[in-house]
C-alpha cells in the first residue's frame, strides 16, 4: 500500500473537519509523513502504524490502538492514497 499526499490542499467533497483525540500524534505522524514523500519514499500502511507507536511511546500516550480501522481513518484525514 503506497500513499501519496495529494496535490491541491483541500478535497472539495470535504465537509467538515475532523477533530482527533491526541493532536501531537496526529501533528507530529502527519509532518513525518510529509518527509518521507519529499525524499520520495514509498510508505507501508504498516510503516505507519509503526511510526505511529513510536510517536506515542515518546509522548507517554498509552491506551491506543493503532488498527486497520484507524490507519484507514488517518489515510482518510490527509488525503493518502493506496
């Protein structure tokens, strides 16, 4: 599953926006995702998953489950693609 940042900014089926429940996690998943496609790296669903524990391992967030679920929902929220 590659993922790539769409071009454009905002989708214009877009509607409302999402609030998360931990928004370091999402700022700081969201930025490393952002540098791994300038240096034109593919990126794995499971990569980011992976980076997304780590991230909030760092941040003490405990209780999170990063599922299939969630990662389709992340992918959603900042126009990642397949």
């Amino acid at each position: 599953m590659e993922s790539h940042i769409s071009e454009g900014g905002i989708n214009a089926t877009t509607c409302h926006t999402c609030s998360v429940k931990h928004p370091e996690l999402e700022a700081a998943l969201t930025l490393w995702v952002q540098q791994q496609e300038a240096k034109l790296l593919t990126i794995k669903g499971g990569l980011i998953i992976e980076k997304a524990e780590r991230i909030a391992k760092a941040l003490n967030a405990k209780g999170l489950q990063f599922s299939d679920g969630w990662l389709t929902a992340f992918k959603e929220r900042h126009m990642l693609q397949d």
